[in-house]
C-alpha cells in the first residue's frame, strides 16, 4: 500500500535539491562538520580552521540559493548557471584563506556583515533589474510565511521525535546516548529546516506579478498589533525629546538603539501592508506611510545628536560607525520614500545591502575607521598622562587618575580584542606578541599584560567608574597620624555616611537630648538637628572644590586642614574631621552625588545670650 503523502513529499524533496543542488550540499556538509565538532574534544583554538569551514558553507548555502533563484528567474543557460556556481566556489575559498590565524570580534562582525548582506540578496535576486513591485512584495511575502512555517515544523519535528527516543529508552531499555539529541537537532534545524525552506520558494516567479492574494492574518497582525506598537513607540520618543528640549541634557547612547528598532519595526510594518495602499477601504496606508516617514526626520536628528556624542567623548567604534550607517540609511529612505514617484519597495533591501557591504568592506569600513580613531586616543591618553618617551609608551612618572586608567585600559582591552596586539604595537618598544603570548595549558588576560607595562593596575582600571553614563569618581583620604585630645566640645558624633544615592538618616541621643544626622542629596549637605527645633545644613560643595582644585581627582594623602570643616549655627558650634571622601559628579546634568563619608562631628553648644 503506498502513502501519497510519503511519495509527495520524496516528490518535493527532490525537487527541491535538482534547484537548489549546491545549497543542499553547503547544508548537509555544514550538519556533517557540526556534528564532528561536537564529538571532537579538541580545544577550540584547535578546531578554529573548522569553524572557519563552517562559516564559509553557511555563507555558501546562503548565497547559492540567492544565485539559484536569480539565475532560475531570468533562465540562464546551463553553461553560464556552471560559471556562476563555480565563481561563488572560488569566493567561498577566497573567504576561507582571507580568515586571520585567531578569531577576532573584527572576524565575526564582518562575517556577520556578508551573512546580513546574503539574505538581503536573497531577497531581491529575481527582481534585480525588474520594477514588478507586486511580484516582489509576493515573492518576499512567500519567504517570510515560508521561514516561520519551516521554523515551526522543524520544533515540532524534533521534539516529536525526541520524546519517540525517549519512549524507546524507557518502554525497550535502549538507550541511544545523549548525543543522538543533539546530532538528531543538527540534522533537523540545518538539514531539514532548509530543505523545506527552500522546498516552498515560487518556481514561477515570473507570474507572481499578477498574484492578488492577500493573507488576511497578516493584514490584522501587522494593523491591529505591529501599527499600534509602532505608535506607542514613536510617542515615547517623542516625550523623550521634548525632554531633551527642556532640560537641555544630551541624550543618552541607549536612545540609538531605540529609534533604530522603532524605525525597522516601522517600516516592516509599512512593507506589509504595502499591497494593500491602493485599496478604497485601506487608503489610510498611504496617509500613514507619508506621516511615518515625516514624524522619523526628528528622530533621526535625535539619533544623530546621541551618536556624535559619543564620538566626540569615546571616539569611533564598530557599533557607533554602524549606528552612524544606519542613520544615514534611515534619512536616505525616508526621503526616497517622501518624493520618490515610483516608491519601490524593493529600494529598502537594495539600499541595505549595500549599505552593509560599504560598510564592512573598502578603505572607509568599519573597522579601519574604529581603529583609527582609538588609536588616536589612546596614544592622546599617553601623552596628557606625559607616558610618551622618545614616541614609545612607558610608565607614568606622576598619578593617573582613575577615569584615565579606565579609558587607557578600555582601549588597550577593544584594540587587542578586536584588531589584535599588532595594532598597537607602534606605541610599544617591547614585542607585544611575545609578552602577550600563552604557553601551553596557561591562560590569561591579554589586556593585563599590556597594562602591567605601564604599571595600570587591572582591578582600578575596571573598578566601577561609569564612563558610559559620564560620571567621574572623586576620592580623597587622609591619615591624622597624630592623635589628640578632644577638649572645648560639648558631644562626639561619629559620622558614616553611605547613601547609595539615596537619603541618608543616622539618630541617636547624646545626654538624653535627641539628635539626627541627615544627608540632603539635593544640597549636597549634611542636616545635623540636636534637640527640638535647632536645625543646621553644612554645605559639602565649598570644602569638595578646594580638594578637587588641590588633588585633581583623587588623593589618598591628603592634608588633614582641607578635610575639616568649622561652622557656626545658631545655638551650636561644629567641627567636622572627614577621613575619606568619595564623590560622583555627572557630565550632563553637573549633578554632584555623595557616594560615601567618613569621619567625626565635635559639637559645641553656644552660651546663652
């Protein structure tokens, strides 16, 4: 007895693979080598060229089917369809030898860059040089149902038969071993997912042009749950700036981030509805679209302004120069989709894809520019810290303050990481590959080599100073080396403040007569109320601008006078010893914080009048 449903799906399958021949075998051999790496208990240092093998048949796979719908669309002769499969076999091999010999965050983000830019292909091959704007957002909408169903058949495949593993073990006694769970997922989330992938693409996609069809599920997810988020996005952003406007702060980095995924949300939800603008009952998207692209222009200057911030404190990094990108990206569609006539929406992937590949690749990208720019810093850092002798870096003959260390070890730790030791060796006279090198079975931190050469102690250069919020630490102490005897005060109060950025209360009695010791963290002082109805506020900004004119930024031998504080109240007399300061101040607001005190209040209570 046969199963129709069996042969049509050996049918399909094989359908499949006479299309997309090269693809599939990317797919099984990526499978194949992931299994192998997971049986394989060599290091991962070891096993870095397999990994690297693994990238390029997952590039592979991409890009071969991205090739196969291109050349099926526009029917190619066989010999050219060879040509073209056998040059993206020699890119494959290009991209294998181009890797460096260790992995880097510099070789993971570009192979991330080339990976984004393959599906963007994928996404307009066919139409390359068509203007069919329905064939397109049909073909694209077929991929998009595609992806979540084959997604969902494939957990439900695998968890199917997991547990019919599972029932075997338990109901037989055999066991399989743990490993064939995750071979059987390999097998299922890269073979099988993308075999029914690439199964369910249009072989006619030259008819899709006239295809009318609309899911009706999609028109309600996108208008009754993507819209409505898209809006309540925009209004927040919207409070945000007038915030900005108000208190005249600059906006912090998190905000970039926001209104990039406010915009892609947006504009996904845009390309959903698209076919739907020209409808009499849907004429609203077309109102929507030209108010979407309008109210993003504010957004966009916001995002600006967030970024070059940080540039101009930090510098250039990948995230910043991509974050740029996709700004410049962002203003670009949105004007095209402002006075464009034609409006294809086949301009939004296009666009990025080659936005991606601009910025990945070429004398301008990403990583050159990043390097650049934190080099030039760091050697900046050397030479304000007066660490640069004869053009090479040394030891610092006088105290760095901690921000600094912090910014010189953020540095040294992004270069090494993500353009390797050699892209500051100019700035050192020892060979930062033999002091970074590792011996056998010895592990360590790279980054604290590199500091040990200027004497940056690792554990303060990462001590919690939070550069990115822009707050700068101050800390002062001193040692009273000589004891004295406390004569001419009335009480002794000891005095330990810690707030944690909050109000800070310490009561007690003296002689039965009540007292209160308060942290005003709006005034920057300390309430000192002894008995009902004597209040006295002791302003700490006097006595913090005298040790920061005197010390700079930190001190921890600091001469006892500055750190005493006299005031005369109206019923009390005070003097305050403070042994150790700690404060925060913000660059933004100039906000000063009390992070903690230590010390001792002498009181003495005034005759009466």
């Amino acid at each position: 007895m046969k199963f129709q449903s069996i042969e049509l799906i050996i049918h399909q399958a094989a359908k499949a693979f006479r299309r997309f021949p090269m693809a599939l075998i990317c797919a099984i051999l990526a499978a194949a080598l992931m299994m192998h790496l997971v049986d394989d208990n060599a290091g991962f240092k070891e096993n870095i060229p397999m990994y690297y093998i693994l990238q390029t048949l997952w590039l592979g796979m991409i890009s071969f089917v991205g090739l196969s719908v291109f050349t099926q669309r526009y029917t190619m002769r066989t010999s050219t369809v060879i040509l073209l499969n056998v040059a993206v076999v020699a890119l494959m091999v290009y991209f294998f030898y181009a890797q460096p010999e260790s992995y880097t965050v510099k070789s993971v983000s570009r192979f991330i860059i080339l990976v984004i830019g393959a599906h963007l292909g994928v996404s307009f091959a066919p139409f390359l040089v068509n203007t069919e704007v329905n064939g397109f957002w049909q073909y694209n909408k077929s991929l998009f149902l595609r992806f979540l169903t084959s997604a969902i058949y494939s957990a439900v495949f695998y968890i199917g038969l997991s547990i019919a593993l599972l029932a075997i073990k338990e109901l037989f006694n055999i066991d399989f071993g743990e490993k064939v769970y995750i071979d059987l997922f390999i097998t299922v989330a890269i073979v099988m997912n993308t075999w029914f992938f690439i199964a369910g693409i249009p072989s006619r996609i030259i008819a899709l042009e006239q295809v009318r069809e609309y899911p009706k599920g999609l028109r309600i997810f996108t208008q009754y749950v993507l819209l409505p988020l898209v809006v309540i996005y925009l209004i927040i952003l919207y409070f945000y700036e007038a915030k900005i406007l108000f208190t005249l702060v600059w906006p912090r980095g998190i905000v970039s981030y926001l209104i990039i995924g406010f915009s892609t949300l947006g504009i996904l939800a845009l390309l959903l509805v698209w076919p739907l603008r020209d409808d009499a009952e849907h004429t609203w998207i077309r109102t929507f679209t030209k108010r979407f692209f309008l109210a993003i222009f504010p957004l966009i200057v916001l995002l600006i302004m967030a970024i070059g911030r940080r540039v101009m404190e930090y510098g250039v990094t990948e995230n910043r120069y991509f974050l740029i990108v996709l700004s410049l990206w962002l203003f670009i569609v949105a004007l095209y989709f402002l006075f464009s006539r034609r409006k294809n929406i086949k301009f939004v992937p296009l666009s990025l894809f080659f936005a991606a590949l601009l910025s990945g690749f070429g004398p301008w990208n990403a990583f050159e520019v990043s390097s650049l720019s934190q080099h030039s810093r760091l050697e900046n850092f050397f030479q304000k810290n007066k660490m640069i002798v004869n053009g090479k870096a040394t030891k610092s003959k006088k105290t760095i303050t901690k921000v600094d260390q912090k910014e010189i070890a953020s540095i040294v730790e992004y270069m090494i990481d993500v353009h390797g030791v050699e892209s500051i060796q100019d700035l050192f006279t020892q060979d930062l590959a033999v002091v970074t090198k590792e011996k056998r079975g010895e592990y360590f931190n790279k980054t604290d080599r590199v500091l040990a050469l200027l004497a940056i102690d690792s554990g303060v250069a990462y001590a919690s100073i939070d550069i990115d919020a822009a707050i700068q630490n101050y800390e002062y102490s001193c040692n009273r080396r000589d004891g004295k005897i406390i004569s001419g005060y009335d009480y002794y109060l000891p005095l330990g403040i810690y707030p944690n950025n909050n109000s800070y209360d310490d009561k007690g009695f003296v002689d039965a007569i009540p007292f209160e010791v308060n942290y005003d963290k709006k005034l920057f002082a300390i309430i000192i109320k002894i008995n009902v109805g004597n209040t006295d506020t002791i302003l700490l900004d006097n006595t913090f601008s005298k040790l920061k004119t005197e010390y700079g930024q930190s001190n921890s031998d600091v001469d006892p006078a500055l750190m005493n504080i006299n005031y005369a109240g109206e019923n009390y007399d005070y003097h305050i010893e403070i042994d150790g300061l700690n404060v925060n101040t913000e660059t933004d607001s100039k906000e000063t914080t009390l992070s903690s005190l230590r010390g001792m209040i002498l009181v003495k209570k005034k005759l009466a009048k």
